[in-house]
C-alpha cells in the first residue's frame, strides 16, 4: 500500500450547520487511521453562517491534518457531494453528514473492509440518532428513518436487492462511482426550503445494476445529531413529501408505468402505516399513532405533486 496517498476522501458536505460542523470534523482528526491514509473534504453549499470560516480557522489550526474547504454554488446535496468527489484522490470515497460525529475507528475500519471484501462496490454502516435535548414520546422505529436512524441488520452482510445504505454513512469505490457518474443531480437532496430526496436511493440502486454487492457492517457507526427543530411538523413534512417528490423524478424517468406502480405502493403503504398505528393505540401507544400515518401521507402527497 502506497502510505503516502491518501486511500481514502471523506466528502462532508455542508449548509448552515455552524453549530455542528466543528464536532464532525473534529471526530475525523481524532481517527485511528493514520492521517496520511485519509483526506477530508467540506463542501460548503451556500452557507450563509459562518460555516466557512469555522473550517477554515481549523484548517489554519491543525496543519497536520489533510482537511479541504471547497464550495458549490448549486444548491443541493448532490452537486456537493459531486464536486467534493471530483477534488478526492483516494480510491474510497466516504460520505459523512456535516451534523454526524464518526466513531474513532470509524475509517480504519472502512479500509480494512475494502482490503477484505475487494469483490465490494459499496458499503453503509450504523447511525445512531443523537436527540437534543431528548427522543420524543411519540417517535418509532418506522418514523425515526427520517431523522437518519439506521440499524440493518446485527452482523455484516450484503444488502438485500433494493436495499442500500442512508446517505449520512456510505462509502463507495472511487472507480464505481465514477462509472455510474456520481450522483443524480435531478435528485439535489436539500435545495433551500425544497426537498427532492432519494439521491443515495438512486445511487445505490444504479450501482447495484451490474450485481456487485454493496455491505452493511454494523460495527461502521457514525451518530448524528437531530436537534428540536427536526422534530417539528413542519420539517417531518419536508422530509416526508421530498422522499415522495424524488421517487416521481426517479421513477418517471424509467415510465410512466413504473410512476403509477409507486403510487400504487405508496398507497398500499398508507394502509399498512394506518394498521401500524392503531396497534400502537392499542398497544397503549397512543402518541405514536399519528405520526406514523402522517409520514405515509406526507410522503404520498409529495409522489402526487
């Protein structure tokens, strides 16, 4: 191994997130993989924070450690990711949340996995939703995946067909993803107070055409941070109907026959959710009866727009 390249470019793209920029960096500078073997990349994404110049100050403060500041003036998570992609010189690129904080082995145990498993194209881990100030009574395991809660399986194995890493822990080869032509900029993610989402959905989806197996190890975690404001109607909602907003943009693009066949799934997933939740009633869960229906219908109404 070449132990003076970089084997690995963590991308971290980023829009407003001063107050957690910093904490996620910070637990990338404290990896247990040598500093020479992994870069670091922040895509600033139009932040209007100070965002930027938190970076830049911890660049000018820790010389030592290969971190990059670059910006995208296109707004979305996509056209980031990307750009922070085309400026990697690893041959693993690593997607990291700018409000996630990586655990210490977090990239030591990436490259080990790529060096065992070199039949793998792709690879997810564990997230682990930090709630500020605390889990609210009426959040479930069916509502949390909004939030980036993530827990696929208890030992490491491939995803299953049409299953695929949360984009706020993913790794891919650099060579793989060049191939399939990186993220699907018709799917931007976040853009402003619009939501298109389903861009790692795509993702994976298009690199798992060829039947290379994408991973899920477990023990790869990173936490991630959702804060009060994430937990409102109004911000579940955006979340909710982007995931709906995306799979028409997804979906349209391969026919109109797969477009009325997500609806029809989407439909049937209102059913299962309303079921869902009159268990929760009964199971004296009351609190999480609704939110698990509003999720299916958000998402619906966002399919339909």
């Amino acid at each position: 191994m070449d132990t003076l390249k970089p084997q690995i470019s963590v991308v971290v793209c980023s829009y407003n997130r001063a107050d957690y920029i910093i904490d996620a960096v910070e637990s990338l500078n404290k990896q247990t993989l040598r500093k020479e073997l992994f870069e670091v990349f922040v895509v600033d994404n139009n932040s209007i924070d100070n965002t930027g110049a938190l970076v830049q100050d911890y660049m000018q403060a820790h010389p030592g450690f290969h971190l990059h500041y670059l910006s995208e003036q296109k707004q979305g998570a996509s056209f980031a990711r990307n750009t922070g992609a085309s400026f990697a010189t690893g041959t693993i690129l690593c997607f990291m949340d700018d409000d996630a904080v990586a655990a210490p082995d977090y990239l030591e145990r990436m490259l080990r996995f790529f060096e065992q498993y070199p039949d793998a194209v792709g690879l997810g881990g564990r997230i682990i939703p930090r709630y500020i100030p605390a889990e609210p009574k009426w959040m479930s395991y069916y509502v949390s995946s909004m939030v980036g809660n993530f827990d696929y399986s208890p030992t490491l194995v491939p995803f299953a067909a049409g299953k695929y890493p949360l984009e706020s822990n993913m790794a891919v080869r650099k060579n793989a993803f060049d191939t399939i032509g990186g993220f699907n900029t018709a799917l931007p993610g976040v853009a402003g107070e619009l939501r298109v989402g389903g861009e790692g959905k795509d993702f994976f989806l298009r690199l798992q055409q060829d039947g290379a197996p994408v991973y899920y190890d477990p023990k790869l975690v990173v936490h991630h941070v959702v804060e009060v404001k994430k937990l409102t109607p109004h911000y579940l909602y955006r979340v909710a109907s982007g995931y709906g907003r995306g799979e028409k943009v997804r979906t349209l693009a391969i026919g109109k026959t797969a477009y009325w066949k997500k609806i029809l799934e989407y439909g049937f997933k209102l059913g299962a959710a309303m079921v869902l939740g009159l268990g929760y009633a009964l199971k004296g869960k009351p609190a999480q009866t609704w939110p698990v229906i509003r999720f299916r219908i958000d998402a619906l109404k966002g399919l339909l727009e």
